[in-house]
C-alpha cells in the first residue's frame, strides 16, 4: 500500500475550501488522537464497535483508525478525489469497510451503521455545528464521538456559564454529555495550513439527558434567550410567555441574562414548553 503522501501525489490532491477541507497528514498526530480516545473511554482498541468516519481526506485519519480493529469502518465523504483514495484503502485492509459518497447532513448513522457505534471525525470547519447538533439529538446512540473542530468552536462548546463564549452550543453539548478536552493543534499540523488552532473532543452521553423533544425545546428557547443576549429575559424571551411565570417558579430573576443561567437551568425551562 501507498505511503499517505504517495497517495495524495498520485492522485494530485490538493484541499478545497469550498469543502472546509484541512488535510492531517501526519501519522503521529493522527495515532494520538485514537490513542487519547481510546485510553479516556478505558479501551484498548476498537474491537467490538462500528466506527462512522465523516471527511476522510486522503485517509491520515481513517488509517489510524483501521489499525485499532474495529468491526466496520464506515466512511462519508463528498469528494469524489478522495472516494477514489479510500477504495484504494478498501482494497488493503481486512476490516469490512463501506464507503458512501454523499453528505453528512442527510446521513443517518444511527440507522445505516450497526450499534455499538462510535462517530470520529476531523469535521469540515463549515459544517460542524449542525453536524454536532444533529448527532447530539440523537446521542444515546453513540457510544462515544471523538470530534475535532476549530478551537473557538471547541471553546464555545465547553465554555461555563457567565463566560463571553457561553451559548446555545454549550448547553445542549454539556446537557447532553460528558466532554473531554483531547488537545490542541497548532495550524502547522495540517495541510494547507489554515489561520486557527484546533482542538479535539471527545464527547460520551449522559445517562441523564435531554429527550429529543426537550433538545427541540432547548433549541427554540436558547435561540430567543441568545438571539438578543445583552438583553434581559423578560425582554429575550417575549415570544414565549409561558415561560415567564416558570422563571419565577425556578427561582430565576426575569432581569438576569441568558449568559447567568446554568444548562439546568435552561433544561428546567424546556421540560415545560
């Protein structure tokens, strides 16, 4: 089999921007994240579960993750480029591997891939928020997801109350799970380099979350209290009358700000829309 770098000057690969695309070429990097994920969850490889690959690129990734013996490896890519590479990877490993051409958005994992199922992805900067936020929807079907994001976007999604970062992401992420900071990447780990530092994620669900009926009502109620942040709830939250009793029932001022309320908080007003 071809070297990485072999197989990218073969097929002259070069990134698309318009794809988010930032290729990690560097095995070392790319066996560090499967190692953190791995040694967090308390496993020693992947055998036994059924691995969901979004973006592989040239493969830095999906490599790594086919030497910790999964059951599957499915991969989700948009590029035809790189579907061409990873039916080269296909050819030389044992592990029963599918390919799909398409998009992540209209991919639904938790029914195309068998469970015990786990999600791994340098996502594409440009989609991955709603990526998350479909995935985070439906979270007890994972058994954990190793993500990585740009770092502000990371930031946001671990951010605690009353800090400037603090939003919508952060509070379905945190209800909906127990996340653990991985590391950071400097910009000169990937090709091309891009402007900003990454960072990788590992994401486990809580037994204790949000049903995707509360998750829907987090969402409506974290965009009116975040669309006009600098403003007080009884101002923010307007559209949704009924929930200005129910702050005082909670014991939450109608004069503080959507940045004050913990993700409890949040979940507490959401179990009575």
């Amino acid at each position: 089999m071809l070297s990485l770098r072999e197989t990218i000057d073969k097929h002259s690969l070069l990134a698309s921007k318009a794809l988010g695309q930032n290729f990690l070429l560097d095995k070392n990097i790319t066996d560090k994240i499967i190692r953190l994920s791995l040694n967090k969850q308390g496993i020693n490889d992947f055998t036994g579960y059924h691995i969901c690959e979004v973006g592989p690129g040239p493969g830095g990734l999906t490599r790594s993750i086919l030497d910790e013996k999964p059951n599957s490896l499915t991969v989700i890519e948009m590029d035809n480029r790189c579907i061409e590479i990873m039916q080269e990877l296909q050819k030389h490993t044992d592990v029963p591997f599918r390919i799909t051409h398409g998009d992540a958005l209209k991919f639904d994992i938790s029914k195309e891939i068998p469970a015990p199922r786990q999600i791994i992805s340098n996502l594409p900067y440009n989609v991955s928020v709603p990526l998350l936020v479909n995935w985070l929807a439906d979270i007890g079907s994972y058994g954990a997801m190793t993500l990585m994001f740009q770092k502000e976007v990371a930031e946001r999604i671990t951010a605690p109350t009353r800090n400037k970062d603090y939003g919508r992401i952060s509070i379905l992420s945190q209800l909906c799970c127990k996340i653990d900071k991985l590391f950071d990447l400097s910009p000169e780990c990937f090709t091309p380099a891009p402007k900003i530092w990454s960072t990788v994620l590992l994401f486990r669900p809580l037994e204790n979350r949000p049903s995707a009926a509360e998750i829907k009502a987090l969402e409506k109620i974290t965009a009116a209290a975040f669309g006009q942040r600098r403003k007080m709830l009884r101002q923010s939250l307007k559209s949704l009358p009924q929930l200005l009793d129910k702050l005082e029932s909670l014991g939450i001022p109608p004069t503080a700000r959507a940045e004050e309320l913990s993700p409890q908080q949040f979940w507490e007003l959401a179990k009575s829309l």
